[in-house]
C-alpha cells in the first residue's frame, strides 16, 4: 500500500479529518504564490504609472503654452503688435493664431482662449487679474477676456487658457479643476512695454 492510499484509509477512518488535512497542504503549497503577488501590485502600480506618465505630460503642455505666450508677447513688448494686430475686430484672433504658430505640438487651439489687457502700473495690473481669474469655482471662466492693445510703456498682462483633458486620471480628480476629467492650464506673461513710437493716426 502506497502513502497516499495509506492517507485516505486513515482520513476514512477519521470523519472530519479530511477536511484539515487538506488545508494543512493547502497552506504549505507555495505554486501559484507569485502569480497572486503579481496580481496584488499590478493595480496599484499601473495606476502610479498612469499617473506619473499624464502629470507628466501636463506639465510639458503647460511649459509648451507659457513658452509660446512669451515669444508671441514680445510683439506686445516692442510696438510690433500695432501694425500687426492693427484691425479691432480680428486683434484677439489675429494674436491667438500667432500664438498656436508658435507652438505646433500638444496645444489645442480650439479649447484656446487669450486674454492681453494693458495698465498703468504693476498694482493695477495685479488687483485686476487677480479679480479676473480664469477659474473661478471650479469653473473655467474667460467670458471676460478680450485684447486690449499696448501703448509704449503700459504694463501688459498676457494670459493664455487651455481647456485640458485629463483621460488617465480621471478616476481619482486630483488633476481636474474645472469639472469631471478637465483642467485649465493656465500661462502668463507681464512686463512693462518699451519706450516705442507710436505710429501716427492716417490723415482724414
């Protein structure tokens, strides 16, 4: 007689005893054990990739449009932008299109909006914008953006907001700031304007 056949005549000889003996291997068995461990990380650390790989991404965007603002501003700086976003009516869309010119990767320019406001001194510069944030309780809120255009030595404020989406994180809302599975990145740019020349009005 075997081993195991000596084991069930001794586990038939004991009712019940079945049942802990094959627990008792059960406990001792290790195949599989590393598959399960595997099983009990994986989530978690898909999800910290996940995470790290969109924060990431974000962040870049982010740079992308504030590096963007900054070379496209620099017509606001030395008077350019009077002779080149001279016509009213097309001055915000004329400086947006300049900017999405100026950064062809990552940024969306139909969730794109631009704000140029110019004042009189940096405290003024700094109560207004305050007062005009673009997120305002969890909300994204441009209705009052608009171009103002820079005369020579006005402080401006350069504002660009892009609705972003955030797809990888959702589940946890840590990245979204203006509503489910969005963020609003927000770039911007003050300065004083230099001592330029203004061209004088045409003759009527």
């Amino acid at each position: 007689m075997t081993v195991q056949a000596s084991e069930r005549s001794e586990a038939a000889a004991r009712p019940g005893q079945g049942r802990w003996h094959v627990l008792r291997r059960f406990k001792r068995n290790q195949n599989g054990a590393t598959i399960i461990e595997f099983a009990m990380v994986a989530g978690p650390f898909l999800m910290l990739m996940m995470a790290t790989f969109e924060t990431a991404l974000m962040f870049w965007t982010n740079q992308v449009l504030d590096e963007a603002l900054t070379r496209t501003s620099r017509r606001l700086l030395t008077g350019e932008a009077l002779a080149r976003y001279a016509n009213p009516a097309t001055q915000a869309a004329d400086f947006k299109r300049d900017l999405c010119a100026n950064a062809p990767a990552l940024i969306n320019c139909d969730r794109l909006w631009i704000d140029v406001r110019a004042y009189t001194s940096f405290s003024d510069a700094r109560t207004k914008t305050a007062a005009s944030s673009p997120v305002s309780g969890g909300n994204l809120n441009v209705g009052g953006f608009g171009y103002s255009q820079p005369q020579a030595e006005q402080i401006v404020v350069a504002r660009a907001v892009m609705e972003y989406p955030v797809l990888l994180t959702g589940w946890s809302g840590s990245l979204a700031n203006i509503g489910s599975n969005k963020r609003a990145i927000v770039a911007s740019t003050t300065f004083r304007a230099e001592p330029f020349n203004t061209p004088a009005a045409p003759a009527t």
